[in-house]
C-alpha cells in the first residue's frame, strides 16, 4: 500500500473530529504528494483522538520524517 492510501485511510479516522474545509486540504496535499504537510495541517486542527488513531497518527509522522513541532503536537493530543 502507497503512502498516500496510507494517508487517505488515517484521514478517514479522524474526518469527524475535522472541519470541512480541513479536511479538503488535506485530502488535496495528499493527492499532491505533500504528505508531510497534510499530516501536519490535519494534526493543528485536532482536539482529541482516540489512542489507537494517536499511535497511527505518530508512526505515519515518523515514516514521512516529520518535525519536531509535528511529532510534540502529535504527543501533546489529548486522548478521548
């Protein structure tokens, strides 16, 4: 499985907890390739996810050499 269907499935876990138009650009970074970017725009706009998602959310930021900031906003999610 590529990347970027990789990517689509996590979105697809977390699509309620996102505003619409979050959502969009993120689907749209992924289809682009920017990775990266769409993680870290969909993990900004977060409030809370449930462990397991919290766990997916880290290991895709690790495989696509996330920074810092993304990886501590990744840690800092509260679990619901």
């Amino acid at each position: 499985m590529d990347e970027s269907t990789k990517f689509s499935l996590l979105l697809s876990k977390v699509h309620d907890a996102l505003p619409s138009e979050v959502l969009r650009a993120c689907e749209s970074l992924n289809g682009h390739g920017e990775w990266e970017m769409a993680l870290g725009h969909c993990v900004y706009h977060l409030a809370g996810v449930p462990l397991s998602t919290k766990m997916e959310l880290m290991a895709c930021a690790k495989r696509f050499g996330s920074s810092d900031t993304v990886l501590t906003a990744i840690e800092k999610l509260p679990c619901s």
